[in-house]
C-alpha cells in the first residue's frame, strides 16, 4: 500500500548555479524585426535627398565662385554640410528601412540651420541692423543670389517641414539644447583664433560683423557672442518643448523580443 500523496508538495530546492528566473533565459529570442516588419518610406527618402542635394550643391557653387577658405569661414556654410550629410543618412534609412538616427542629431541639425537663416534674415540682411551686410557686399545676383536664397531661406523651411511633418517626435531632453551648443562655441574659437592669425588687411578676416574684432574690440564680441549663444539655447529649449506636444507617434511600444509559448502565457 502506497503512501498518500500530500496536498502541498515542499519546494524543490534550488539548483547551485541556476539563477531565479531561468526558465525566462529558456524562452526563444528573436529580433524584433521578426515579429514586427519594417516599413520603407520611399517618398521620404526622396525628398530628404532632394533637401541634401540642393545643401550640397548651394555650397558647391559657392566655393566654385569663392575663395575656398573664405566660403568655409562661414557658419551657414557649415550647417548647411551637416544638414547634406544628415539628410543623405536618414534618406538612405528610410529607404533601407532602418531606424532613424538619434533625435539629438536630427534636432541640432534643425537648430543650426534655422538660426543660420534667422541671423542672416533678421542681422545682416536687414538694412535697419547694426550689423547688416548689404551695404559691403550689395545687391547680389545670379548664382550667388540663388544660393544665398537656398542656403538662408529654402533649405531652412525644408528642414522644418521635415522635422515636424516626417519625423518622429524625440524623446529630446532639456540636456540636449545645452549639448547643441558645443558646436557653435567651437567655431566661435576658431573665428577668434583665425581672425587674430590672419594679416589685419586680409579680406574675410571676421565672416560676420558682430564677430569683427578689429572694429569691435574682443569684449563687445564677446558680448555679442553671448548674446546669440543665449538665443540658440532658447531656440533649443523651444524645440525640446514643441517635440513633447508635436503629434506623432512618440509613445510607440516596441515590441518583445521574445516568442511566447503556452507555458509562458498562461495558455492552457
């Protein structure tokens, strides 16, 4: 006669060097892209392109037309090859389907081009600013007016149009509009550290006005300098805050890596 078998069997004890929850470790893990498939977005794509293209041929013609050196001194020159280069990659994720890149870097992107378009509509293309250049450079015309127009103006509004209409909101931190500020704090040395090498009659020595030592004196420079710096990191906290209210999928649950089975969901 055998004994009964009792209500409550003891617990089994644990196995040396087998971890609580091993039997999650069993469960099958797949890539994500398994389960969900990923999307290609073609339109996209081409129009991201298009956008790099047009950055990337303004600037072209412009050191075509220029003095290389020159041409490279200035700031919206620089956002517009980053704005090239960033929208080439996102262009080619969307259409490869791949993840877009880091929000931080589509953002900065964005606040470099549109600050250098706000600082050239509002500063030097204005007649009324003390530090506009229409009186020394004039009126411009043909190549240079078109790519003036593409780097200050079109490229800009293209970038926005982006970032709010086709890309997915952040998240972005309030960390983020402090970081964006690295770039534009290095090329400030480099114009300060450029301007004091070059011969003081050497044309182009300071690419912007409020940036002229020479006419200015380093302290008022300075103090323009913090003054736009300001500016930029309001324009960043700006963006940090409409990418939080934006629409779009910010929330979008990613799916599990992992294939349940009956034991694991509960399915009898």
């Amino acid at each position: 006669m055998t004994a009964p078998i009792p209500a409550d069997l003891p617990d089994i004890p644990a196995i040396p060097g087998m971890a609580a929850n091993a039997s999650a470790a069993l469960v099958p893990v797949v890539p994500a892209d398994a389960v969900v498939p990923r999307v290609r977005r073609p339109l996209v794509a081409v129009f991201r392109l298009l956008v790099a293209l047009t950055a990337a041929g303004a600037i072209t013609i412009d050191l075509l037309l220029g003095s290389p050196p020159r041409v490279l001194s200035h700031f919206t020159i620089l956002a517009g090859g980053l704005v090239a280069v960033v929208f080439t990659a996102t262009a080619w994720r969307a259409w490869a389907a791949r993840r877009p890149l880091r929000p931080s870097v589509t953002a900065g992107t964005l606040l470099y081009i549109v600050g250098a378009g706000l600082v050239h509509h509002l500063l030097l293309a204005d007649d009324t600013s003390p530090y506009s250049m229409t009186g020394q450079t004039g009126a411009l015309t043909g190549w240079q007016a078109l790519t003036n127009q593409l780097l200050h103006t079109v490229v800009p509004v293209a970038v926005v149009l982006d970032w709010f209409l086709l890309t997915r909101p952040g998240p972005l931190r309030l960390s983020n509009a402090a970081t964006w500020l690295v770039l534009p704090s290095a090329y400030l040395a480099f114009i300060l550290l450029r301007g004091a090498v070059l011969p003081a009659d050497a044309p182009g020595r300071y690419p912007y006005p409020f940036l002229d030592v020479a006419r200015h004196g380093y302290l008022d420079v300075l103090g323009n300098a913090t003054v736009l710096g300001l500016a930029c990191y309001g324009l960043g906290l700006l963006l940090v805050a409409l990418d939080r209210v934006r629409p779009g999928p910010r929330h979008r649950r990613r799916p599990e890596n992992r294939i349940s089975s009956p034991a694991t969901s509960g399915l009898k």
